[in-house]
C-alpha cells in the first residue's frame, strides 16, 4: 500500500512518462491485462488512457486494471490513469520510505 509522499513521488515520475496502454469500445480484455502486465514488469510506472467510445470511466478502468494486473492505482486524471508494480527482481523506482515518528 502507497502512502501519500510515495504517492506524490510517482505522480511527479508519471508526468514525463508517455501513454502505454489506451482502452476504447473493448474495455479491459485479456489483451488490454497481457499488455499491462508487460508494460508494468518493464516499467513498474505506466500511464494508460481511456479513449472516448469506452464504456468504462478512468477510474473504473483504473481499478479493474490494478486488481487484475496486482498493481497499485496512483491517479487518475480526466481520461488518464496512472498504475504503479514493483518490479521484485530488478527494481527501477525506488519509493522514499515514509518517517517514523519518535515519542
């Protein structure tokens, strides 16, 4: 689970990313799940789009997607989403770690 600092540190991170994944009138098939998958493994960030003739919002789209894919959402903005996996082996984002607070 993503606090709000790493949150914030991958949106900043998504906004020089380019579009990798669209969804339009199929919505979210097994293609659309390979696709992000791959694109997730390589990328560990990516940013996807919700086309006008998709029967799907963003967010439903955004969600569907990281349930399916085991990803975190990260935003969603207008049509845009954003999805966020660490990649286990070869990790390419590292998250700043939340500050413990001493008592």
């Amino acid at each position: 689970m993503l606090n709000s600092k790493q949150r914030a540190q991958l949106r900043s991170l998504a906004a020089a990313e380019p579009t990798v994944l669209q969804i339009g009138k199929g919505g979210i098939s097994e293609n659309v799940i390979a696709q992000a998958n791959e694109a997730l493994e390589a990328r560990e960030l990516i940013k996807g789009r919700v086309l006008d003739n998709s029967l799907l919002t963003a967010r439903e789209a955004c969600d569907e997607l990281a349930r399916q894919c085991l990803a975190e959402s990260v935003q969603v903005i207008g049509s845009k989403f954003v999805l966020y996996r660490a990649n286990k082996k070869e990790p390419r984002i590292v998250l700043i770690k939340e500050r413990t607070r001493k008592g």
